[in-house]
C-alpha cells in the first residue's frame, strides 16, 4: 500500500526557515516524479516544487517560493524534503506531497508563519 507522510511543519515567524519532509512507502520512489504543494485557507492547492524521479533529479519551483524553498530528494531513504528559507506570512498553509504518476496525497502538515 502506497503511503506517503509529511513531517517538519510548524510555527515560525516571519524571515524563518522550516525543513518539511516527506517519507514514502510501498511505491518504486526512485522512479516517480514528486511535487510538494500548499493550500492556505479558502485558496485552491497549488503547486510549490516538483523533482523529476530517476537520475536528472530536474526541479522546478513556483514564481512566488523561487530562491527561498529548495525541494530535493533521498532515494535510498524514500524521502522528499522542501527547505524552506525566508518565509513570508503568506507561506501559512497546509503542504502536501504528491507523487502525480500515482495520484497519491500525504495528510498534509501545517506550515504558520507569524510574528
């Protein structure tokens, strides 16, 4: 069975940094392509960052996290990480990985930035 959960929200203040995780099993993890994505409250889920699966390990970021969040990936560990430096209070949300090949969601991790 194909689970995948996301670890390392939490509260920071506003010019801080977070590192979110998200750990996988029962699924090939090296193979697939992973995106993170966030919902902030009464918005739609859009997408963050993505990574390509086997070697080229290619990233791509969202207009509005380029140059502060970094996703990248640990095959022989099946995890998924985003670090996330210089977080604006519109980066509160709940941020889910995804792999889209399988369709499958994480339960997702609150993100609050605040002062």
């Amino acid at each position: 069975q194909v689970q995948l959960v996301e670890s390392g929200g939490g509260l920071v203040q506003p010019g801080g940094s977070l590192r979110l995780s998200c750990s996988a099993s029962g699924m090939k993890f090296s193979f697939w392509r992973m995106e993170w994505y966030r919902q902030a409250p009464g918005k739609q889920r859009e997408l963050v960052a993505s990574i390509s699966g086997g070697t080229s390990g290619d990233t791509g970021y969202a207009d509005s996290v380029k140059g502060r969040f970094t996703i990248s990936r640990d095959n022989a560990k099946r995890t998924l990480d985003l670090q996330m430096n210089s977080l604006q209070l519109e980066d509160t949300a709940v941020y889910y990985c995804y792999c889209p090949p399988l369709r499958k969601w994480g339960q997702g991790t609150q993100v609050t930035v605040s002062s």
